[in-house]
C-alpha cells in the first residue's frame, strides 16, 4: 500500500487493520456495534484521526461502514475537529464523499491497460494492434472493481466474452453487456442465469483471450494454472492475485502483466482526493465552474469574429465546456495520475532493461520515490548515498 500511494505521489503510508469476522453471521445492528467498538479502540491508542490514520473500505465493508466510523468520532474524539469528515474515505456523497470513489478503481484497472494498449512499441511486442477496438477481455470477479473496468474497456471498444464469479462463469464470444450484467446482479445477487450469456462450469483463466482481468482474490493464478493462461494482457484489479511462482511462468510466456500496486491504485488515489476535499471544505469545481465554461465560451466567440463566420463546437469541445461536474474533474485527475505513474514505468522498465517485467519496474520506480524524499528529509540523519 504504501508503494501503491507513492506510485500516485499521494502523502499517505501503507497501514492495514480490520476486524476477522464472517459477515454473514451477523445483522446490521451488530455490525455497527462492532465498527463502532473498532472505531473507539483505534482511537483510545491514538491510532485514527485525519492525521494519524485513514482507513477507506475494503472488503466486506463500503460506504455505509466508513459513515459509522465517521459518526463514531464526531461523537466522541472529533467534536471539536474541524477536520473530522476526513478521518476515512469512502464515504457516502452527503457525508464528505467524492463523486467519482465508487467506480475509481475499476477506471484505473482500465486506465492502467489503455497505456500500455495505446502504445504501440509495446503492443508490436505482443503482436497486437494498439487501441481497445475487436481485443477480447475476461473478467474474473464481476464487484466493484470489475464489473467497472469492464464497463470502461467496452466503452473503449473491447469485447467481455466472459466473466466468472465465485458460483458461476458467463461467456458470450459475441459480447456481454457489462451494464446489464451489473444492474442483473444487483437486483439478483449473482450473475446465474443470465439472459444474456451461456454458463459455463469450471474457471475462464486458461479461456483464450486478449486481455485477462483478474478482479477477486489473491493468489488465483498459481503454479498450478499459469502455464494454462492463453491472455496476452494481465490487468492485475486484485491484491496480489498472482504469485511469485506464476509471475515466473507467466513472463516466460510473454504475457504483459500490468502490476496491482500500479493497476488497482485508482481507488487510493481517488481516497486521498476525497481527503484533500475533507480538509479543504469545498467540493472540485464548485469555485471554478462557471469561470471555465464562460472562458471557452468567450474564446469559441472570439474565434468566430475574428473569421467572420458562425463556428460550431464540436462534440468534445462541448463535453469539456460541460464536465466541470465532480465526477468529471474527479476521473480526469485521475487519468492524468494514472498516465503519468505509467509513463514512469516504462521509462524505468526502459532504463533497467527490464523487458515486460513491470512487476519490478513498477517497485523500483516507488522505491526511487522513497529514497529521494528520505536523503532530502532532515529528519533521517543517517548517510543514505
């Protein structure tokens, strides 16, 4: 985690907490009771707080979980803090959220791939075109994380032929339809029978395709079955979905695997947005709106005076004179984040001849980071040359 936040220049460290217990045994009531119960713990031992620590929803948590941690201490602790909605992220839109958080991640895990599938060096390696149009895509785990990248690659012009979830695996080799999918599962809380795909029993991993998403669990690609893996392209949307002895096989195999400190950041980068907006006390866009949307107007005017003749915008000059929204100045940011650490990796990967290993290059590149604010800190005495 605290690679994945320097990758995406944002100040925050790597802690992890949370409580081991099955969900599913309990009722609401009681779940709130024990956030609440966790919630004052942490914060009895100094160990919460918007400068502290700031945890954001993982699993089997989300924004309902992260709003009881919030109330916990206004209540208590933060009834004084002026800061106090920024001591989590992840939270619902009328309680200091960010429009823009719930599809981050997924949007970065397809952000992360459009720079390499934009690239034309690196897709003349995998002998395939570069852009999106006619690639064929398997997501494995159809959440929130894949059920959006899915949605963004088929924006992009992709096709998902497949996607498998814990009690069943979809294909359709004319293409699935990542929304319908998405609004069927949260109406029916699983993607069995659905209209629009053939089930299939067994795993889609080793199913050929251009682009593999593993969007789940960890350590799902293994020894075991990485050598079955027919994708060109591994967009890793998971923590640590494959390892070290697949990572092996599966570079030997060529196979371009985009890392998941750098591929499922989006949802961190997008929380530390939220944070700046929490301690700010103003939403993106909210000072700058109608200044921008006047000065293309101005400038569209001016243009046609100067010519004589009645200009017409075209459809992308009207959608950015129209996307001063939070959602849009969120997922624009977020783009540039995400092309920017992507740029980094290459030229890292390029500078230590590592080839398709990203998996380093994308270490080194965070680890880089860390050295250089470490020898300019005054704080680290010791002799770091």
């Amino acid at each position: 985690m605290t690679f994945k936040c320097a990758r995406g220049n944002a100040p925050f460290g790597g802690a992890k907490g949370g409580v081991r217990i099955d969900v599913k045994k309990y009722e609401d009531k009681d779940l709130k009771t024990i956030t609440r119960r966790y919630t004052m713990e942490l914060l009895k031992k100094n160990m919460l707080g918007p400068g502290i620590d700031v945890p954001a929803p993982d699993v089997n948590t989300g924004q309902r979980e992260m709003a009881w941690v919030v109330d916990q201490y206004l209540k208590t602790y933060g009834h004084d803090d002026i800061n106090a909605l920024a001591i989590t992220t992840g939270k619902p839109i009328h309680f200091g959220g960010v429009n823009g958080r719930t599809s981050a991640t997924g949007r970065g895990v397809w952000k992360s791939g459009d720079v390499f599938i934009q690239d034309k060096n690196w897709m003349d390696l995998l002998q395939l075109k570069t852009g999106w149009e006619d690639k064929t895509v398997i997501c494995q785990g159809f959440g929130n994380v894949g059920s959006w990248a899915s949605k963004f690659a088929v924006e992009a012009g992709a096709k998902l032929i497949g996607v498998q979830e814990i009690d069943c695996s979809l294909v359709n080799e004319q293409g699935i339809n990542p929304e319908e999918l998405m609004l069927y599962k949260q109406e029916k809380k699983t993607i069995k029978c659905f209209a629009g795909a053939t089930e299939k029993e067994g795993s889609l991993l080793g199913h050929k395709c251009d682009v593999l998403m593993p969007c789940a669990t960890r350590m799902v690609l293994t020894k075991e079955n990485g050598d079955k893996v027919q994708a060109k392209i591994l967009l890793e949307g998971a923590n640590g979905p494959v390892t070290p002895a697949a990572d092996q096989i599966l570079r030997k195999k060529k196979v371009l695997m985009i890392p998941d400190m750098y591929c499922n950041a989006g949802g961190a980068t997008v929380s530390y947005f939220e944070f700046l907006k929490n301690i700010n006390h103003v939403s993106y866009g909210k000072m700058s709106v109608k200044r921008e949307s006047s000065m293309i107007h101005e400038i569209t005017e001016s243009i046609s005076q100067s010519v004589k003749q009645t200009i017409e915008p075209t459809k992308k000059l009207e959608s950015l004179r129209d996307c001063h929204s939070e959602t849009a100045i969120v997922d624009y940011a977020l783009q540039t984040v995400m092309e920017t650490a992507g740029h980094g990796i290459k030229e890292t990967s390029n500078e230590y001849s590592l080839c398709n290993d990203l998996r380093t290059a994308a270490n080194i590149f965070s680890i880089k980071k860390f050295f250089n604010a470490l020898k300019s800190s005054v704080i680290f005495k010791c002799d770091l040359a």
